[in-house]
C-alpha cells in the first residue's frame, strides 16, 4: 500500500515545513534577552520622566564616588 504524492501536496507540505521553520526562527531572536539594552532604555525614559529625581540620583552618584576617589 503506497501512497502516491501529487505535487501539490508536496508543495503545500514544503510551504508548512518553511513556514514552521521561519517562526521558529523569529520566536529564536525575540528570546534573546538584551538586559544592558532594556536597563539603559528604563533609564532612558525614567529620566525623561522625572529629570529632577535623575538629576538628583546623578549627583548623589558622583558625589559618593568622587568621595571615595580622592587623590588624598
């Protein structure tokens, strides 16, 4: 008992193969996490946000570490 395959059939069973071999390829890139580029972007618009609480956190970071840099 064999079964014959119409070229048809093969080409909608190529087109199923191709179609479930490209999602998974895209599902592949949006599950690389990129945790330096999402931080700088919170940040980014964080800042955007509320300049003055960013203004504030940045000086109070350079002031700490200026602090703890001094050349004496």
């Amino acid at each position: 008992m064999t079964m014959k395959v119409t070229p048809s059939k093969q080409n909608a069973t190529s087109t199923r193969r191709q179609a479930s071999a490209d999602s998974a390829t895209q599902h592949q890139d949006c599950d690389q996490l990129q945790p330096v580029d999402d931080i700088v972007d919170y940040v980014t618009s964080y800042a955007r946000q509320n300049p003055g609480t960013a203004a504030l956190w940045c000086f109070g970071v350079g002031f700490i570490v200026g602090w703890k840099l001094k050349p004496w």
